[in-house]
C-alpha cells in the first residue's frame, strides 16, 4: 500500500450512469472572474443543491475532529462488537466485512483498519463522490476546509457560527493502517450482492444513524 495516495477501487455501480467529474482547472480561471461567465452557470436542481449541502454538512461528523464524539458514540460499538466476535485475526487471511449504506466511508475505514478486508457499499452518487475524493485525493491532514453551516441560519448564534471554517480529513487515509483489499462498492445494496458467491462476509451498519 503506497504511503500517500489510497487506491479505493470503485466497483461498477448496476445504477446505470457513469460518474463523471469534471475539473474546473481549464475552464475556470478565478483571476479573470471567468467563473461569473452565464454560460458556464449549471441548471442544477434545488433537491440536489440540497443533497450536496445535507453531505456536506455530514462530512463533519465522518471526517473532522469535530465529529469524534459523534462517531465514537455511533461507530464504538460496532467496532467493539467485531472485535468481541474475531478476537484473533489472522493477518495472513483477515475476516472480511461488509457496510451496506456506507455513506462516507468513515466507518469502512475504521473497520478495516481494525484488521478487516472491509468494503463499504453505498448507491448514492453524491456520498461516493465525496468519499472517493477524501479516500483517494488526500495528502495530508486537513488539507481541505469546508464551511458546512454557510448555507443554513439554523441553529447559529452569530455570523462567526455560520461561517466557521473545519478542516479535513482529521485522519490520512494513506496512512491510516488500512487493511489490504479496502474498497467501497457503488450500487443498490439488494442488487450488487444478490448473487451467490458473495457469501462469507460480516454485515455490520449504522444504516440507521440520523446525520
Ligand atoms: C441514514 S444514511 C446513514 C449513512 C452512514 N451509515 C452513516 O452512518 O452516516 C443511510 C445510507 O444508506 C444508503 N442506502 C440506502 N439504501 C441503500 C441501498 N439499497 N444500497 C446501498 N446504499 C443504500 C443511503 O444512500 C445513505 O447514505
């Protein structure tokens, strides 16, 4: 496993579209205000405008320091139940395990990190592409800043509260332990392991958590 870049293969997903992520670097240039251009301007639907500000905000809680007493309480757990269930893992041939709805793939992470031949399965596009560019892109800690609250009066006592930066990852994937054979899977939980020979898997998930 190289040291600074993960390589998380990306199983076709069976959704049927291919993801597809453009750069800006071309088309963009922010000196000239070229990015004010009308024509370049996408016509992007409100519910997905929400979906990306719903991640987002959820990158917090999966992947900056601030989330850890979120994810402690929520991913504990589970950690400490594999770890009741496969006290001794044998490195040469590590237990696999399965994350249905892996969202942001924090939870993948840590469970392969444990000594786990983990992957984490997750249909939607905009949890894939934004894990995909944690796990993958990468280099060093809180290399990136997001303004999760930027888009929301909620809950905010003053601009400082809307505008407060966070940085991420809290954790360097590359060099986070992972064990070998890590991947997240793109598609429908019930179609991609409706098939036989995918037996032989611990299923653990917090599907259930409310982010
Ligand atoms: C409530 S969220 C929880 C996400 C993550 N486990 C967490 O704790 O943050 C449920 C996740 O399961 C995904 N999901 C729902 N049904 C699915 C399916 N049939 N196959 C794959 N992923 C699914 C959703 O896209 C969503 O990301």
């Amino acid at each position: 496993m190289g040291q600074s870049r993960v390589s998380i293969p990306l199983i076709p997903t069976r959704i049927g579209h291919q993801i597809r992520v453009q750069t800006t670097q071309n088309a963009v240039s922010s000196s000239s205000h070229a990015w004010l251009d009308p024509s370049l301007r996408l016509n992007v639907p409100l519910v997905d405008v929400d979906k990306v500000r719903c991640v987002i905000r959820n990158i917090v809680r999966d992947w900056a320091s601030e989330g850890k007493v979120e994810r402690d309480q929520c991913y504990l757990p589970i950690l400490e139940e594999l770890e009741k269930w496969f006290p001794k893992r044998n490195k040469e041939s590590p237990p696999c395990c399965l994350v249905p709805g892996a969202g942001l793939g924090r939870l993948a992470l840590e469970i392969s990190r444990l000594g786990f031949v983990c992957q984490g399965n997750e249909f939607s596009y905009y949890m894939m592409i934004c894990s995909s560019f944690i796990l993958n892109n990468t280099q060093s800690v809180g290399e990136w800043t997001i303004y999760p609250w930027i888009h929301s009066n909620c809950n905010s006592h003053s601009d400082e509260d809307q505008l407060r930066p966070v940085s991420i990852p809290d954790i360097l994937p590359a060099s986070a332990g992972i064990t070998e054979g890590f991947s997240m899977c793109g598609g429908d939980f019930v179609e991609v392991y409706n098939d036989p020979g995918q037996e032989g898997r611990s299923l653990f998930f917090s599907y259930i958590l409310v982010s």
